[in-house]
C-alpha cells in the first residue's frame, strides 16, 4: 500500500491548500467591500474638481496653465499603478500588458520614457524591462493616502512644466464590477478637451479669483492630477480585492476537484490491492 499511502499524502496537501485559499477569500471579500466604498466615495469629489476645472478654463481663457500647454520634448512619462501582492489573477498582466505596447509605440516612434511605479508589481516590471524609474512608491496597504502619492507624481508634473517631458500616462486597473475589472491607460498631461470637461448643457460659470487667477488656477489642477491619481489607487484596490476574491474561488472549487479525483484513485488502488490479497489466499488455498 505504498501507493496509497503517498496518494493520502497528496490528499491531504491539497486540503491543507485548499483551507488555505478559503481563508484567503474570505479576507479578500471583507477587505473588497471597504475598498469599494472608498473607490465610490472619492468619485464624487474627481468628478466635482473636474468640472471645476473645465469651467475655469473657459472663465479665464487669458492665463493658460502649464498643463494644457504641450510641448515637444521626445521623452514621455508613465504613472503605473499595480498591486504590492500576487495572487489576484492576471490582473497585473493586463495592465502591464498595455503599457508595454505603449513603450513599444513610444520606441518606435523614437521617444524615451520615464516612470513612476506605484505598487511592487509594478516596479518590478519596469526594472526588467530596463524602463528608467525615477520614483516609486511601495507598501500602501489597504487604504492610498495622498501624502504617500504627492511626491513621486510630483517629479513627473514637475518635468512636465520644465519641458523635459511631452506627455505624462496614467495606466491603472478600472473597477467596473465585482468579476469584470478593466486596464486602461489614459492621457494626463497635457490636460486635453476630452479629459477636462464641464457637464452637457450646464451654463458657463465665472469666478472672483483671490488673490488672483493665476494663483487659483495652478493650486486647483494640481489637485485635480492628484485627484485623478488619487481616483486611480483606489480603483486599483477595489479591484485588486475583487480579482483576488475570484482568484482564491477558483482555486478553492479546483482543490476540492483535486481531491475528488485523488480520493477515486486512491479508492481503486485499495480495492485493486485487497482484490489482489484477496486472490492470492484464494490461490494458496486451492494449492493446499
């Protein structure tokens, strides 16, 4: 019964496996509905700065801030936002994915890139594709605060106003629902008219600026790339809990299909060994 016994060995790894990735759903589900109502809390206040600053766009169309200014510098920047753990499915690689082809693009279209990685994933990837990382930001936990964001975006938004930079990518994972997650990579800077825009059909508003329009103007769309950053993160996160929920689900379901398959094999080879006991006394009794 050496067999057997290594097949009990087996059966009982698996379970050991599967009441691990159980536990890891389960967490993955508390944890999902917290990062949710965050992700939904925080769209409220993106989606109000953005309309705020579309409107002052148009109130004072005689200052033109840096960020809607392009520029021609061959060298673009990358925000990517992944995870700091594993174990969420192939949502890393989705999100990765694109920014290689975006690289390639770039490449090809002889322009360099330079990088913010936040999450560990993420870092990881641009190291080995040789990408140059000129901050990074690790270990956010379960909950992004701003404070940890604001300055390695800032180095980015920083070459963009010098003009070392032409174009500033923000790529992260879009939370649509609890099995559908979404990669996309979106145009930061410079803030285009499809980006910044006031609601249909709403009147155009003008403001008193104090102490004066430009001052105004350039605290609010710096916080509104770090809104939208912001906005990312937590999008990000939400998604990450969603992805690893289903991922530990359908670990969990194919552990408990390994270990209905083993138990069968397991069962045929105890009843191929007693059958054959069982023959062999058969055989030494009719010998004697």
């Amino acid at each position: 019964m050496a067999a057997g016994k290594e097949i009990r060995g087996k059966i009982k790894s698996v379970e050991n496996t599967k009441k691990i990735t159980k536990a890891m759903e389960m967490v993955a589900a508390s944890k999902m509905r917290k990062a949710q109502d965050r992700m939904r809390s925080a769209r409220p206040y993106s989606d109000k700065i953005r309309n705020i600053a579309a409107n002052l766009g148009k109130a004072n169309p005689e200052y033109v801030h840096p960020f809607m200014k392009a520029n021609d510098a061959k060298a673009s920047g990358f925000i990517v936002v992944t995870t700091d753990k594993g174990l969420c499915g192939g949502m890393n690689t989705n999100v990765l994915r694109l920014v290689t082809n975006k690289l390639r693009e770039l490449q090809s279209a002889g322009q360099t890139a330079k990088a913010v990685a936040i999450g560990n994933k993420g870092l990881g990837f641009l190291n080995r594709v040789g990408a140059s990382v000129v901050s990074h930001v690790t270990q956010l936990g379960d909950t992004p605060h701003l404070d940890k964001l604001i300055g390695p975006v800032k180095v980015l938004l920083d070459a963009y106003t010098k003009g070392e930079i032409g174009a500033v990518y923000l790529s992260y994972t879009k939370f649509v629902n609890t099995m559908s997650q979404v990669p996309v990579i979106e145009q930061l800077l410079p803030l285009s008219a499809d980006s910044v825009k006031a609601d249909e059909g709403s009147p155009g508003w003008d403001y008193i600026y104090e102490p004066d329009a430009q001052t105004v103007i350039d605290e609010l769309l710096v916080r509104y790339v770090e809104g939208l950053v912001y906005q990312a993160v937590a999008e990000n996160m939400a998604s990450e809990q969603s992805a690893r929920m289903v991922a530990m689900k359908s670990a969990t379901d194919n552990a408990g299909n390994v270990i209905a398959e083993l138990k069968l094999v397991y069962n045929k080879t105890r009843q191929a060994a007693i059958t054959k006991e069982l023959s062999e006394i058969v055989a030494g009794a009719a010998a004697v």
